[in-house]
C-alpha cells in the first residue's frame, strides 16, 4: 500500500511536469490570436463587412520610437485617452507640431464624427454643433434611419438630438495617436488629424 501510494505521487508528478504551459486563447493577446485583423487592408474589410466606415488615417499601425508630426485641422481636440468620451485637455493650432510617441487603434462603434453641423438640445439650453465635432450614438432608429445621438457641454450639460443617419461618420478601428505638445503636455489625437513628417 506504501509503495502504491508513492507510485501513484510519482506518476500524477511526472503527468503535471508533461502538461503544455501554453496560454489559454483568453490570455494570447488579441494581435496574435486567430481571426484577429492583422493589417491596415483586413481592419478596412472588416469594417466594410459590418457596415461601418474606417476612419482615413496615415496611423494605422504602431509608430515606433519618437516622430515628429504636424496636426492637419483646426480646432482639433487633445484628449486624456484614446476615446472621444475622455476629458478633454484643450485644443491644437491649425498645423501644430507635436512629437508622436506612439498609436493605438480603437475598435468602438459608439462614437461618430459629424459631417456636417447639428443642433443639440437639452435642459441646459440648445447649441449648434459644427462639423467634425465628436458625439456618441445612443442608438438607431430603422423606421427614420436616423441616429439619437449625445454630446456633454462643459456649461450646458448632457445635450441630444435625432439626426439624419448621413449627418455622421461612425468611428469603427480608428488609429488614434499619443502626442507630446511644445509645452511637455502628453495627450491623445484622433489620427485622422495628424500627419506624420
């Protein structure tokens, strides 16, 4: 009985030090995991077969190491993080330097850029947002093929409006970038406003 036991410790051993350590699918990041788009052109097919628009961008990728960048709009807004829902830290200069210090593409079907101006109302009041202003779709509606959309004001508050399903361009796998301004403030661009020199 002693001599089994020790055979039978021996063996469960020896079966767990044979076992492959290999991460589960869940733990292999999902630039290396089956399925997963691997470039500029599978992301772009990969929008297209889900209906939704990619934004151009020259950032599609990792930047590598410091690049020296210039931000091609105006009133173009640097954010804490890489989502349009993120505090904003201020705004660029038309044609601002900045130093890119790296990129990360974003898959979030939520956020939208308009394309063309729009009037956002609520408790606080009503405001006219300009094209390329950032907004969040709440949801759409199929019957107006329209979108209710959102925008919080810094002064007006939570601000909505049902717009015309045209009026913008869905964000789905954009580049954003990482920056640092002239200043030593470090923050986020959408790359589809940066141009990399």
């Amino acid at each position: 009985m002693k001599y089994l036991s020790i055979l039978l410790l021996a063996t469960l051993c020896w079966a767990s030090c044979q076992e492959n350590p290999a991460p589960k699918s869940a733990d292999t990041p999902a630039s290396i995991q089956a399925g997963a788009p691997k470039n500029e052109a599978e992301m772009k097919a990969l929008a297209s077969k889900s209906g939704v628009q990619m934004a151009e961008s020259e950032m599609v990728g990792t930047v590598s190491g410091p690049k020296n960048g210039t931000i091609s709009g105006s009133n173009v807004s640097f954010r804490k993080a890489a989502t349009i829902t993120s505090d904003k830290m201020g705004t660029f200069e038309s044609n601002e330097a900045v130093t890119v210090n790296g990129s990360l593409n974003v898959e979030d079907e939520g956020e939208a850029i308009l394309s063309k101006s729009v009037s956002v109302k609520g408790t606080g009041g009503t405001i006219t947002l300009p094209k390329g202003k950032a907004v969040i779709i709440e949801h759409y509606l199929p019957d107006s093929k329209t979108y209710v959309v959102t925008y919080e004001d810094p002064k007006k508050g939570n601000l909505s409006a049902k717009i015309d399903a045209n009026s913008v361009d869905k964000i789905a796998l954009a580049s954003w970038a990482q920056v640092t301004r002239k200043n030593g403030d470090k923050g986020w661009v959408l790359g589809k406003y940066l141009k990399i020199n």
